[in-house]
C-alpha cells in the first residue's frame, strides 16, 4: 500500500502544473513548438491576407474597367438627350453573372437609371455612392447590399464643356456611377483555400514536432538535466560529487580548449571549476579573516576623517560669517570720515571757509573725486556683503518699470552728453507693471547704464523692456518682464562670458584707467536680481559692444494694461483731424491685422480718419478669411499671434495669385532675429517696431506703400 500510494503522489506532482512545465525539456519543447505554430501560423496568414488583396485588385480593376466601359458607352447617348439608351445599356450589363448593381445617381443621390429598372427613383443606400458625391472624387470598398457583400465601385460624372449647354457651368459633378460586383464567391473560395493551408500546416507542424521532441530528448535535455543535477550537488556543498555523461563525455583536455559538443565542454568545466574550488576553499578561509581585520581598520580610519571633513566645514562657515562681518563693520566704519571728507571738501571748493587758488582747487577737486570712488566702493563691498548674508530687506510691491528707467536716463544724462553717446528707449506698449523693490531695480538699471557709459566711447546704448517669453506657455499671460541694456561699445571676449559676475573681477582688465574698477558692480547686480527670483544673463561680440538682460517677475494681481499712449495717439489724431484738411482716399480698402484689439482700433481710427476703407482681423485665421473675401489694396500685420503667426499669413499670401502682388507693412513688438529679417525681405513693404511712430509717420510709411504700388 505504502509502495503505491508513493506512486500516486510522484505521478499526481508530474501531472500538476509545476512538474509539468518546471522541466527543462518540456520548456523546450514548448519553446520550439510554439516558435513552429508561429512561423508557420505567420506564413499561413500572409498568404491568405495577399490572396484576399490579390483578389481584391483583381475586382476592383474589373470594376473600373466595367465603369469606364459603361461611361464610355453612355457617353455620347447623354451628350444628344438619348437616355432611354441610357437605360437600355445599363439593362444589358444584367448578363453578367457576377455584377449585381449599376445604377447611375443624380447630385441628391437619386437612381436616374440603373440595371433593374424597380429601383429607378429610389434614394441610394451605398455609403460608397454618398462618399463620392460627398468627396466628388472615386469611392471604392466592400459592403452589404440585399444581404449579399459588394465591392462597390462608384465614379463621379464631372461638368465638362460639352454638357454646359444642358446643365450650366456651376456645378462640379453631374451625378456618380456606381458599378457592384459580388464579393461571395471570391470569398468563399478564399475561405476554401485558407482551411486547407491550415490543415496542411497542422499535420507538418505534428511531424516536424515528434522528430525535433525525440532528438531534443536524447541530446539537450537529457545531457542537461545531468549537468544541472551535478552543479545543484556542488552548489550544496558536495565538493566530492561526479559527473558521467556517458560515451559523449570521453574527451581529453587539448592545450586551447575541450572536445565535444557545447554540453560536454560545459561538463569538463564544471569538473575543473570544481577541482580549483577544492584548492581555492582553504585559501579563502584564512584571507577572509585577514580581510575581515583590514575592513575593520579601514572602517575606523574613515569615520575619522568624516568626523575630521564635518569639523572642517563648521569652522569654513564661521569664517566666512566672520568675514561678512568684519565687511560690514568696517564698511560702516570708514563711511563717517569718507562722508565728511566729501562735506569738507565740498565747503571748500565752495570757497565757505574763505577764497582758495586755482591749483588748491584742482586739488581738492581731485580729492573729492577719488573720495567718492572710494565711497563708492565701500558701498559695494556692503552691498555685497548683505546679499551674501541674507540681511538685504525688500520692499516688494508692483513697480512701473518704464518710469524707473526715464527716471535713471535723467540723472544720467550729463554722463551720457558729455560722450556725446546717444541714448534710445524701447518700452514695448503692453509692457506689465513687475513686482519688486524699486530702489533695488534702480540700482541695477543705473549699474548696468554706467557701465555701457563707460566701456562705450562712441556711438548709441538702448534701454529697453518688453514682457518676457522665458518660462511663458503659448496664449498665456508673461510671468516675468525683460529689460535690456545695449551698448556699441569695446564688448567682452567670448572666454570672459562666464567668468563675468564673479566678485572683483572687472569687466576689462586693461593698462588704461578708464577701463579700471573693482568687480563688484556686475556681481551685486546679481545678487540683488536673483533675491528677487529673477535672472541676468549678458551677450557680447568683442569689438562690437555688448547687451545686458534681465528679468523680474510679474505679480497677477499688478498686471494693467497700458492705454495711456493710446489715449495721447487719438488726441493727436483728433488735432490732426482739425487741423489738417486731408483729401478722402475712399476708394483704399486697408487689412489691419493685430491679436490686440487696442492696437487694431489704434490703427484703424487713424487710418479711418485719412479715408481709407478699414477691414478688421484679430488673428492670422481671420486675415487669410478676410482676404478670400475682398481683395485689399495694404495689409498692416503684426508677426505674434496665436496658431496661425504673421510669418504664416505673410507665406499663404505669397503663394496666391490675387494676393502675390498686395503690398504688405509689418508693426511689431517682436525683437526679429537676423533669419527672420531674411525671411521678411524683399516680402514685406516695411518693418515698423511698435511705439516708435507717431500718427504723421504710420500715415508717411502707408502713402510711400500706396506710391509705390500707384494705389495712392
């Protein structure tokens, strides 16, 4: 009893699932017969998927043929009035087996004519026939029809000259002939074919599966089982276990390798490994306690010096706390007499404690220079020492950027004249207000103003703002303003980019004085711009001048629009309007195209007033539906604007024959990169920037367009 019911429990764990699928040879054998079934089952479906497609054109060059045929036949029946020969030809196609529907449909998809005569009159229920009358061009597929499944093959009749003379030149299509050829017997004797492709697989997959078990048997599985009982053994612990794979084991070791086959060789190495493990076992058991002492010592040394970098570190941030300090005090310390070294001087050169000479007075002027350098510096050096402290105090509110900078221009003026530099503001005309402190955003505009001043000799500095796209999602408000310093002066060299606000270093070390400063003003300028979560970048071409940045954020609640300029424009205009008898140019038609609507009633009203004929659109979309409509005479564009840009209105004009010719002027905010004024030239009448004209030069650069064109 005890015999057999071991017998039930060793065939019951073969039967269960993880003795039947926990071998290596039934895995195998799985493995291999399921990559047969789908070699095989692939090449099965290919076949059938190309003969159903090979079928498929077959019917459909059959039903273009047929179609063609047909319209060839009707042709000229249709062309002198004949349509009961029309009709008598369609019947005729009935001693076709195989072709179960011609019918010819009218625009409302009507059956005028049609092989069974029942139907004439009827509305059409293809949704071949309806795609093409849809679409106007040919519509071809299967699909079901009084039961049966059809390969419809509809064609549209286009209005040619000849059939004006009857149904006029206005529509595209007079009607569409559709041609049905019955897709069952194709289908059926696909189906056919397919079964017996399958059945055919099945009993060559069967054969070629019993061979490959039988052989996978007897030389992998088999060989395999034995090696990997052998390795368990080993694995265990058994340093003394053997491995016999029969006749296919006699192999001798060779000077390069092992004979046999890849199992045998594995075999042999499992012998070698195990005889070097015998060998290999006593020496690791005296070099583990040796290593054991070693990770113990090197475990210690290392704590040591951790706890020895932690001290380090503490004792480098009190350094640097004492030095923050000792800045600030001695900053503070050296001020007082600075500050009444300068009020002394200042009495003197004023002659308060009496008359002085002209030497005496170059020299207290050279004195009270140097002192305010000093002090100058000494101011720096604090400033800089707060922000690395963290004890610089904000007074964050929304501040109108625009009067921060005119205001600084103002007081830097005399610097500026005495150069002989020119100076140009460019504030964009949505610019938002930002939210910072003010007298620190003054400190970095007049910073960075000073130094384009001082490394400029000759020629212009810009000033500009503009609401930024760093960080802003399409068709979202701007979350940072940008202003722009930019000079034509000595510039910086490219390996001194990146080393630019780095403290006391100045921006040119040269031999002459002019160019000499301590290195602080960029580094605080830094400071005090990222304390206010923004950023500042600079841009360079040595020689040529340079360009300082920087970006402050916008608060949601301080964002306004600027109508203030709009406003002073229209009271302009209606001085104009008064003062000016201008003659009517009614007969203008202008495309005023902006994504602000207060620009685009800017514009218009001036233009309006000059009598121009005024369209409106306030998207590239709506400009491109506006010029379908009516031809206009100037389109005025702007280049930023949601989905569809100025850029892609300017190429889909340019390509149409009405509109090639239509002269076009560009007003834009956009700073445009030197590939995208290439790509405006020779295209565009004239680029404007936004704000930088009055009423008499918009209504200047519409004329010179107009006289140009001898529109005006």
């Amino acid at each position: 009893m005890k015999k057999k019911r071991n017998k039930l429990v060793l065939l019951w764990r073969k039967l269960s699932p993880e003795g039947l699928f926990g071998s290596l040879r039934t895995k195998i054998i799985l493995g291999v017969s399921l990559i047969l079934v789908l070699v095989i089952g692939s090449f099965t479906y290919y076949e059938a998927v190309m003969r159903i497609k090979f079928h498929l054109k077959n019917q459909e060059e059959r039903a273009f043929d047929i179609s063609a045929a047909v319209m060839k036949g009707i042709e000229y029946p249709m062309l002198d009035g004949e349509m009961d020969d029309v009709q008598a030809i369609l019947e005729r196609l009935g001693m076709l087996e195989d072709v179960e529907v011609v019918k010819l449909c009218d625009l409302t998809g009507t059956i005028r004519y049609s092989r069974n005569p029942d139907n004439i009159g009827k509305a059409s229920v293809s949704g071949i026939t309806r795609n093409a009358l849809r679409n106007k061009a040919l519509a071809k597929g299967l699909e079901l029809h009084r039961g049966k499944k059809l390969l419809s093959h509809s064609i549209p009749i286009y209005n040619e000259r000849a059939c004006f003379k009857c149904h006029g030149s206005e529509k595209d299509i007079l009607g569409v002939l559709t041609v049905g050829i019955n897709w069952g017997p194709i289908e059926k004797r696909i189906r056919a074919l397919r079964n017996r492709e399958i059945v055919v697989a099945v009993i060559s997959l069967a054969i070629v599966a019993f061979f490959l078990i039988r052989w996978l048997s007897k030389y992998v599985t088999q060989p395999i089982l034995k090696v990997t009982e052998f390795a368990n053994e080993v694995s265990r612990g058994k340093l003394n276990a053997t491995l016999d794979l029969g006749k296919r084991a006699r192999s001798r070791e060779r000077d390069k390798g092992h004979g046999g086959d890849e199992i045998v060789q594995l075999g042999d190495s499992l012998i070698h490994m195990l005889r070097n493990m015998r060998e290999m076992y006593g020496k690791i058991s005296s070099f583990s306690k040796n290593l054991e002492l070693q990770v113990a010592k090197r475990t210690e040394e290392l704590e040591q010096k951790t706890a020895e970098l932690e001290q380090a570190n503490i004792e480098l941030k009190k350094l640097d706390e004492l030095r923050s300090t000792f800045l600030a005090n001695m900053s503070h310390e050296l001020r007082t007499p600075l500050n009444s070294i300068i009020g002394y001087t200042d009495l003197l050169i004023d002659r308060v404690d009496g008359d002085i000479n002209e030497e005496q007075e170059k020299s207290l002027t050279k004195v009270h220079r140097n002192a305010r350098n000093l002090l100058k510096l000494i101011n720096d050096v604090l400033d800089m020492s707060r922000i690395e402290s963290g004890r610089v105090e904000l007074d964050l509110q929304a501040v109108n950027l625009r009067e921060i900078i005119q205001e600084t221009v103002s007081a830097l003026e005399p610097l500026i004249n005495n150069k002989g530099l020119i100076i140009d503001m460019d504030f964009d005309e949505s610019l938002p207000l930002g939210y910072a402190d003010p007298d620190r955003v003054r400190e970095v505009v007049t910073n960075l103003l000073d130094n384009a001043i001082k490394f400029t000799s000759e020629g212009r500095i810009t000033v500009s703002a503009r609401p930024s796209e760093i960080g802003t999602k399409r068709n979202q408000p701007p979350r940072s303003v940008e202003v722009c310093i930019s000079d034509t002066g000595i510039g910086i060299r490219k390996e001194d980019l990146n080393k630019l606000f780095d403290k006391f270093r100045p921006l040119d070390i040269s031999a002459t004085s002019e160019y000499r400063g301590a290195g602080l003003g960029l580094s605080i300028c830094k400071g005090l711009v990222e304390i206010q979560n923004g950023s500042i970048w600079a841009e360079s071409k040595y020689g040529e001048g340079s360009r300082f940045c920087f970006t402050l954020p916008v608060e949601a609640e301080a964002i306004e629009l600027k109508r203030k300029s709009l406003q002073r424009n229209y009271q302009i205009m209606e001085v104009l309007k008064e003062d000016k008898g201008v003659e009517k140019a009614v007969q203008i038609k202008v495309l005023v195209v902006d994504d602000e609507p207060d620009h685009v009633e800017l514009i218009s009203k001036i233009l309006g007033e000059e009598g121009y004929q005024i369209t409106k659109a306030y998207d590239g979309e709506g400009a491109i539906e506006s010029t379908k409509h009516s031809k206009p005479d100037l389109i005025i564009l702007d280049l930023m604007m949601p989905n569809i840009s100025g850029f892609d209105v300017i190429e889909y004009l340019k390509k149409g024959d009405d509109t090639k010719e239509t002269p076009i002027i560009v007003v834009t905010g956009k700073e445009l990169t030197r590939e995208e004024m290439k790509v405006l030239d020779g295209r565009v009448e004239k680029v404007l920037k936004k704000g930088f004209l009055g009423v008499e030069g918009i209504l200047e650069v519409v004329r010179n367009a107009l006289d140009k064109f001898g529109l005006s």
